[in-house]
C-alpha cells in the first residue's frame, strides 16, 4: 500500500469512527427529548451531548473526509507518489490531538457551548485549543495538496488538470479562506476569556467572525458530493460526463460564492445593518446557481449513460441504469434530499421569510436534511468505491450496501420532515426538553415522536455502515479494478485557462469578501460599550 492510499484508509477509518459515535449521541438526544421519556434531572447532560455531537460532525467527520478523499484522488490521478507525506501525517495527528482535547473536555462537562460556541457562554480553553489544532491539522492538508497541484501545473503545463483533483483543490482552497473566521474569532476573542485574561466578550463582532465560516463550511462539507456526481457517477452509470467544462464553472462559482454569505445567519442581530443583510440575502440565493448547473449536468450525464444501456422514452431511461450500483442509488437518492433541503433553505436565506422561522426546529431539520441526508449519502457511496482500491480487498455485501443507503434515506426523512412541521408550529430549537402537558406542545408530540423513531433508523444504517467496512477490509484478497474517473463529452475541445487554474478566482473570492465583511467587521472597532461578562461553563 502506498503512502496516499494509507493516508486516505486512516483518516476515512478514524473519520467512521467518529461518526458512529455521533450518530449514537444524536439519535439519544431525540429520544430524551421526546414524549417517549420522562425529563432529564440535569439538562447539562443533553447540551453536553449535543455539543460533542455537533462538533464531531461538523468538524472531526467532514474534515477526515475530505483530506482523505484529496489523498485519495492524488493516488489515482497523479500517477506519482504523494510530495509532502510527512506533512500530512504530521496534520493526521495534530487533528487527532486536537479531536482528544476537545472531546474530553466536553464529557467532562467543561465546554458544553454547541459546536457553533457562541459567545458569551465561554467553555474550557481545551475544548477551543482541540479546535483549532483541528483546524490547523487541515491547513497542512491544504499545503499538500497545493504542492502536489502546483507541481503536477510545473510539469505538465499544456494539459487540463485531472477534474477530480480540480474538485479537490477547490475544497481546499475554500476551506483554507472560510476556516479564517472561526480561527480569528477563538484566538482573539475567546481564548483570551477561556484563559482568564479577560472577562467581558464582544459576543457581536464573534457571531460575525464565526458567520464567515459558518455557511461557507457547508460547501466544503458538500465538494466531495459533487467531486463524486461529476468524476464517479457519470462512469459507473455507464457513460461519459457531459460537460466538463460546466463541472468547472460549477465549482468555481461555488468557490467564489460560498464566501460572502455567511450573514444571513444574523438577520435578527441588530449590529448589522439591513443593507449587508439583505446583500448576503443577494448573494446566498447565488449559490443557487452552480447546484442548478451540477444537477443539470449530473441528470444529463445519467440520461446519456441509460440511453447508452438502452433506455428509451422521455422518462422510461432512468429504469434502464444501474441502480444495484451504490454509487448510482446514492446519487438518486442524495438529489431528492438535496431538492427538498434547498426548498427549505430558500426560506432561511430569504430576508422577508426568516423571521418566521428563525431559531426553531425548521431550521434543525433544513441543515440536517441537506448535510446529514444529500451530503453525508454520498460519504458512504465514497467510502463503498474507494474502500476496495484502498484495501485490496472487494466491497462485501454489495446488495446490504443498498440495503444501508436506502435505510438512512428513509430514516433522514422521517427525522427532518417532522422537524420541519413542528419549526412552522414554532417548536423553538436547542431545547433539552418541552412541557408535553402543554396544550401547544401536545399538538406537536406525535412529530416528535416519529422524529425519534427515524433516529432509530439512522443509528440501525450507520451500524451497517461500519459492518460493511468492516468486512471489506478482511477475507481473501482479490482483483480490484482500478478506479476510472469520468471524462467530459467535451474533453476534445480546447479548454479556457481561466477553468484551469484559480488565480483570478482566489482574488475574486477575496474581494468579494472584503466587499461583503469588510464594513460589518471594522464598525465593531468603532462601537462602545460592545463587551459583555462572559458567561463561563464550568470547569
């Protein structure tokens, strides 16, 4: 096994790990919190789970993820070995580190502030610390891959980049642009608190700093989706892509875009002025526009692949693909949940809208059913082509792969679209538990319950996911047919050097965030009496 592949293997093992982890605490928070248990004596202990939870699969589990996935696409593109490995097992354990240190010291009790640690509830100083040597294991992760893109540009100058890696470089330069504002925030702003130098926080200009990285993060989260709906599926359907040149565009709008958005999670924050506001209004519905794009190329791209299989009539060609394939079920099944969440998020990032919906379980279920249901899927259907070329040993059980896909899709409906309901009825979120006797939460309870019940689904899916990895890495080795990436109808046809490369998209990215952040940022500097007393968890 080389580097790469080893690479890729550790941190997509710790990576399931994790998540199987989070995926308990979840489904135990639906539970408790519902009418099918009496109330906690200490509601710490939800909001300590919930903060261990949030962190794990915000942080921990997508970031393993990706890198593993940018090793992993080195291993099969570049045809060379991997520059930088000691860097990267260097940013391996640095995550590693950090993931203890924040872990312990949220099931000690010491940091139960939610994964978006909002200030002025301050926690222990290494639960932010376990932050950010996250954060900052992934930076090297970043340089890597940089230098294994700049150096494959150096030697093969006149050639496009391998889309795959362009997928990934993308999500890396993202991530190292948005993960800016959550580290500024922790570093100057809260670890002055957690250390005891300071006792007052100016909770707006944190909330501010951390909605730089706080919708931006959703995107990275969301690369290796598309990574896989313009590399993988398209092949393992059975025919080519059908715009390369589209899949580009689509990635670098997402680069430039993602960015300066972040804000319309602040609609009710009065220190921000309604006129940002409503340009982050302006500029999240953008972000629109690259997904209309991947879902136009992806659906395109099945359609060419059936036809080729052939599948006849306007709508009789989907029966004609493979839909025994994981990847191919998990790409069906990830754009209806993509298609229901992004309904729900044109309501969120509405300026008039929000305000109907702001802080309650709508909110809950919209996040949930884009990144648990449409992004996370498609971690598995990674996980399911990869896992084999990592290991040398065939995917076991391919028909339970399915089986697991379509159990975590069910079970991500069941649990979001009742927390949609009761979002309208005005269930407020971040609650450890509601006064079922009350009339108003009566009419609520049986949602809740069926939200708890396709819990128990996703914990049932998620064990069959580590039983499926499990099993594909032991038994009889055997013949494992290389990966193949997809190629474009259009591969022939010359390629614009500004969708090969991303020099005028960094800078564009830049400034429209300096345009978009800029003012929002420094009138904080400008305001008096902006301090609040922190309000510290115990230590």
């Amino acid at each position: 096994m080389n580097n790469a592949n080893r690479l890729a293997l550790t941190h997509w093992g710790v990576a399931f790990a994790a998540f199987a982890a989070a995926v308990i605490l979840g489904a135990w928070q639906m539970f408790v919190r519902s009418p099918l248990h009496p109330w906690l004596s200490d509601a710490e202990l939800y909001y300590r789970s919930v903060t261990a939870h949030g962190t794990t699969l915000g942080y921990v589990f997508p970031t393993l993820i990706v890198m593993g996935l940018g090793y992993a696409v080195c291993a099969t593109t570049l045809d060379r070995p991997l520059r930088g490995s000691g860097w990267a097992w260097a940013g391996f354990w640095l995550l590693i580190a950090g993931t203890l240190s924040a872990s312990v010291s949220v099931a000690l009790g010491r940091a139960s502030v939610l994964y978006t640690f909002y200030p002025p509830l301050t926690g222990s100083v290494f639960y932010y610390l376990g932050v950010v040597l996250v954060v900052v294991g992934s930076w090297f992760w970043i340089g890597v891959m940089l230098a294994n893109y700049w150096h494959w540009k150096h030697t093969h100058p006149q050639e496009r980049v391998p889309l795959a890696l362009f997928g990934v470089m993308t999500a890396a330069l993202l991530w190292g642009w948005t993960s800016l504002g959550a580290a500024l925030e922790i570093l100057f702003l809260i670890l002055p608190v957690a250390f005891g130098w300071k006792a007052t926080v100016d909770a707006g200009l944190a909330r501010m700093l951390f909605s730089w990285t706080l919708h931006a993060i959703v995107y990275f989260w969301l690369l290796p989706a598309y990574i896989a709906f313009y590399t993988l599926t398209p092949k393992i359907a059975g025919g080519p892509l059908y715009s390369d040149r589209m899949a580009r565009v689509s990635l670098i709008m997402i680069l430039v875009f993602a960015m300066p958005i972040g804000i319309h999670h602040l609609f009710a924050d009065p220190q921000v002025g309604s006129g940002f506001k409503f340009l982050h209004a302006v500029f999240t519905g953008m972000v629109v526009v690259p997904t209309l794009l991947t879902v136009f190329t992806l659906v395109a791209s099945l359609e060419i692949a059936a036809r080729l299989r052939g599948g006849r009539g306007l709508l009789r060609w989907v029966a004609a693909l493979p839909w025994k394939r994981p990847m191919v079920l998990a790409t069906g099944l990830s754009l209806l949940m993509l298609a229901l969440g992004g309904a729900g998020g044109i309501i969120n990032m509405s300026y008039a809208l929000n305000a109907s919906i702001h802080n309650t379980q709508f909110v809950t279920g919209h996040f949930h059913l884009i990144y648990g249901g449409a992004v996370v899927i498609m971690y598995f259907a990674l996980a399911y082509e990869f896992w084999p070329r990592l290991t040398g040993y065939p995917l076991r059980s391919p028909s339970l792969a399915r089986a697991q896909l379509w159990l975590w899709f069910v079970g991500m409906l069941v649990v979001t679209i009742p927390w949609h309901v009761v979002g309208l009825m005005g269930q407020p979120r971040r609650m450890a538990y509601y006064d079922w006797s009350d009339p108003q939460s009566a009419a609520q309870a049986p949602w809740v319950v069926a939200s708890a019940l396709g819990g128990g689904l996703l914990l049932i899916s998620a064990g069959l996911v580590l039983i499926i990895l499990v099993r594909s890495a032991r038994g009889a080795r055997a013949q494992v047919e290389p990966l193949d990436y997809a190629l474009g109808m259009d591969r022939n046809v010359p390629l614009p050097r500004a969708l090969n490369s991303f020099g005028v998209w960094v800078v564009l990215m830049v400034a429209l965030t300096v345009v978009n952040y800029g003012y929002p940022i420094a009138q904080h500097f400008f305001f008096k009496n902006t301090a609040v007393p922190a309000d510290l968890v115990a230590r």
